[in-house]
C-alpha cells in the first residue's frame, strides 16, 4: 500500500506501476463522511468498493489533477477548501480484515488544480501498521507543483525467491519496516508533455517470521536482507493525449522514467532503474473500447531483493501474485477488450504474456508466461467515468484464480 500519489504529481495524470500494491483478493470497504461537500462526496464514491485492493493513490481528479468545466463550475459555489475523513474496514488475503482512516485537507478548490494534505493509518488483522502523510502545492499559475510525503510501515509479507522459476512452496513469511520521506515536484513543458522528478530517502529493516531453520530468508542468500538506507534521485518525462483520466477511448500515454539511488547519498545498495509504460486506446465501434499496455524494467547496479521489479499484482498481468516472480529485467505486453452492456455497465476480457530474468538475453531462453481473464465494471461515477471493477485472471502455476475488486482500470 502506497498512500504518496495523493500528492506526488509524478507521472502526472498516469497511475503510476511503482506503487507497492496488495491484491490477489477481494476487498470490501465501508465508508463514513465528515464532510458534505462536492469534494467529500467525490472522495467517498472513489473509495466506495475497495481498501487496499484499491490504490488510494488512485483518487478522483480532486487530489491533483485537471478539473473539468462542470466541476469548476459546481467548486465556484464552494469555499476555498475543505475538510474531510473517510473511515475505512477492508479484508484481503494478504492483509486479513483491517481497519483505518484517511484524513483529507485541500485548499484552492476554485482553482484549476487543487493543493492537498493527506493523512492515512491502517491497520490489520496481521498486524501490519501503516501510516502516510503528504501534502502538495500547486504553483506558477497552475503549470506546477511541488509535493512533500513520508510513510512509516511495519508489514509481514510474503517472498518466493528470485528470478522467473520461483516455487509455490519456497514461500517464506517475512516483516518488512519502512521509513520514507520523498520530495519533488512537476512542470508543464508543452501541451500533453510534462517533466518531473524529486528525491526519495527510505530505510528498510528485514526480518523472517518462519520458525528456524524454515524459509529462504535470513541466510544471507538474498542480496538486501540485511536492510538499511537508501537515498537517490528520481526523474520522469510524460507524454499524455488521452481523451479522458479514468476510462479514456482514445489517445496514449507513454511515461519514461529514472530512479537511482546512489552511494555519494549514504545508499547501502546504489543502484538505479528505468522504466517505459506505454499505453494506447482506441474506439473499435461505438460500445467497444480497445487498450493497450507495453511495460518494460530495467534495473543495473545492486539492487536489493525488494526493490527488484515484479510481475504480476493488479496491473502488470493479473492472475499472479504480486512479487511472485522479481529479477533485474521484465517485460509484459497486454490488452483488454472493453464493451458497454449499459449506460453502468461494462464487460472486459482481457489477456497478457510477460516474464522476468537476470539479463536481457535469457529472454529468448524460456516461453512468457501468459495471463488471461475477464471481469465486469460498475460506473460509480458517469461524469468522471470512474469504475468500479470486479476482474478474475489466471496465470500459470498459480494455484488458481486471483480475485480482484477495484477502483479504476487497471490502465
């Protein structure tokens, strides 16, 4: 779980895959409102389905991004900001039940862009603790921003090894602690293309939960166990012509992006990694709706073992657990075929192939290993096209279907 992108403007308007996610089941919210305005409401209908499952940095246009002309038009009769909170209980196979709160503060709600405080607290069923709060500021006439965000964590979770033959049974119970503090900002360049980047500083303590002598971790074998600092810098250049933030029909979004972490910081593990998220959509006939997403990482120097880049989750081909498969390199390509049944609902079958290795040229060594699956959406939103999505995917050597319910696409 991830709360930062409440405020990072990273990325821009494209969700970002960086974000640690916990999925694999379904995820049920129940939510409260302190607060009854038009910004409240938006906040409660996109946390309306999911917890965890649900990306909270994957909220409604309110958190940073371009308002339309009927929401400027609904904020006028508004005042300048707000204050609101939504309680939370949500339940995931990785998580059990949890319960947890967001705060919300934003300022310049008759602006173009709105300035945010967030605050979040979880925590669950496994005792896994998480607590995030960030703030953003929009400046230059609306043109950038800058953001500010630190989490501390405190959670078991799951590893399998690395590389792409990970066994089911080498699963191994681990918790992980977390601090981190990032700081950065954004800028419009020209229309459609944006830059930005920022610092990132975080410490990881590891420690396995198995009993002696059970598990892979805690022998040294895993480069990153033993934890500690790391501090690097981070860039990204945004390319976005998409007719729509949430349920786009038309148009791209290819998004380059660079991170390294670096030993003249105090880094333990200097390393760095790069990334291309390239997504396209395309109107086949007045109710069917085409996507498209091409994903690569690449990753050099000495990264730790949970810093590697994973296949699988809520995005990068369902039907596999998340962090399932991790090495230096991935690669994916997938689509999904949406169609309209209803003015709220929406049929999607979709299918991917990918996989993750050591080096480049071990790719050509084994086959990719294929996702498949379908699902239906609900329109909670029909001015914002904002999605409630229920998905069930498979993969290979799975154990069987992995449950997904969400906000938003999955791109």
């Amino acid at each position: 779980m991830d709360l930062s992108f409440l405020v990072r403007p990273l990325q821009g308007k494209l969700r970002a895959p960086i974000i640690a996610r916990y999925r694999g089941g379904i995820a049920l919210v129940l939510i409260g409102l302190l607060s009854r305005s038009v910004v409240a409401r938006r906040l409660k209908t996109a946390l309306l389905v999911c917890g965890l499952g649900l990306d909270l940095a994957q909220m409604p246009v309110v958190f940073g991004q371009s308002i339309t002309d009927d929401q400027k038009h609904t904020a006028g009769d508004l005042a300048n900001s707000d204050l609101g909170g939504v309680p939370l209980l949500f339940r995931t196979p990785e998580t059990g039940w949890a319960l947890g709160g967001v705060f919300l503060y934003t300022s310049g709600l008759r602006e173009k862009r709105v300035s945010p405080i967030i605050s979040g607290l979880m925590y669950t069923e496994k005792k896994q603790i998480l607590w995030g709060v960030g703030a953003r500021k929009i400046i230059n006439g609306g043109a950038s921003s800058v953001y500010a965000y630190s989490e501390l964590a405190k959670f078991p979770q799951t590893f399998f090894g690395v590389g792409r033959s990970t066994l089911r049974k080498d699963a191994t119970l681990y918790q992980e602690k977390r601090q981190m503090l990032e700081l950065g900002g954004d800028h419009e360049l020209l229309d459609h293309l944006s830059l930005g980047g920022g610092f990132i500083l975080r410490n990881d303590a590891f420690a396995s939960l198995e009993p002696e002598g059970k598990g892979i971790l805690g022998y040294s074998l895993y480069h990153g166990e033993e934890g500690g600092p790391q501090r690097g810098v981070q860039a990204y250049l945004l390319w976005e012509s998409t007719d729509d933030n949430y349920f786009p029909s038309e148009g791209m979004k290819i998004q380059l992006f660079t991170q390294h972490y670096l030993e003249q910081l105090g880094t333990r593990y200097p390393f760095s990694t790069q990334k291309l998220d390239a997504r396209f959509y395309q109107t086949l006939a007045p109710q069917v709706i085409q996507a498209h997403q091409l994903f690569v990482q690449n990753l050099l120097g000495n990264p730790p073992f949970y810093q590697l880049a994973q296949l699988g989750g809520n995005d990068l081909l369902r039907g596999y657990f998340k962090g399932r498969y991790r090495d230096r390199k991935l690669i994916l390509a997938q689509t999904e075929t949406r169609y309209r049944l209803s003015k709220y609902w929406n049929l999607a079958l979709f299918a991917g192939a990918g996989n993750v290795s050591h080096r480049w040229e071990e790719f050509g060594d084994t086959a990719l290993k294929p996702s498949y699956g379908t699902g239906l959406r609900y329109q909670i939103s029909p001015k914002q096209k904002l999605n409630v999505r229920l998905d069930v995917g498979w993969g290979r050597d799975q154990g069987g279907p992995q449950v997904y319910l969400y906000v938003m696409e999955a791109y």
